[in-house]
C-alpha cells in the first residue's frame, strides 16, 4: 500500500491484510457498498489517446485519472460545453480575487 494513494494509510499502516477477503466476497459488505457506495465499478473501452490525455493532465493536476473522466462524463450529461467550464472558472476566480 502506497501512502500517496491512499488517505488512511497512516491510521491502518499496522494491520496485517494479507488475508483480507474482497467486498464481493462478502454478500452484506456488497449489498452495502452498492446501496451506499454511490458509484459503480464498470469496465470500458476508450481509446489510447483518451486514456492517456487524462492520465497526463490528472499528473499534471496532482489528481485521479478516473475522478477526471468522471467529472467530463457528468459535464457532458448535464449539457456543458467547454465555454461554459471556462466561465464558470473565471467568474470563481474573480469572486475569489
């Protein structure tokens, strides 16, 4: 476990996992992941210059690749256009100057 990528590496540094079981192995822990989770885990295809476009700009940003792709697919389904990203940052960054 790398402390980079996970947040409460410091408080669980000492437990032992070796033997732990997957969420889906056990039929509660899922049910719960799934009811409270709020997200799902799919498995998809894109295309190399996709994946590596976010990958280089979540690098670059100090962020997750996969939380990136996520916020682009939520922009798209809610209508937004880059303009519209571009404003809504700039009219933040006014407010907050």
């Amino acid at each position: 476990m790398n402390s980079n990528s996970d947040e409460a590496f410091e408080k669980f540094k000492e437990y032992d996992f070796a033997d732990a079981k997957p969420v889906s192995a056990v039929p509660i822990l899922a049910r719960l992941q799934a009811e409270q989770g709020g997200k799902t885990r799919i498995t998809m295809r894109v295309d190399n210059s996709v994946l590596s476009s976010f990958k280089a700009r979540a690098e670059m940003a100090g962020a997750s690749y996969q939380t990136m792709m996520n916020e682009a697919l939520r922009q798209f389904i809610e209508g937004k256009q880059l303009a519209d990203v571009v404003r809504e940052t700039i009219r933040q960054e006014l407010h907050a100057a």
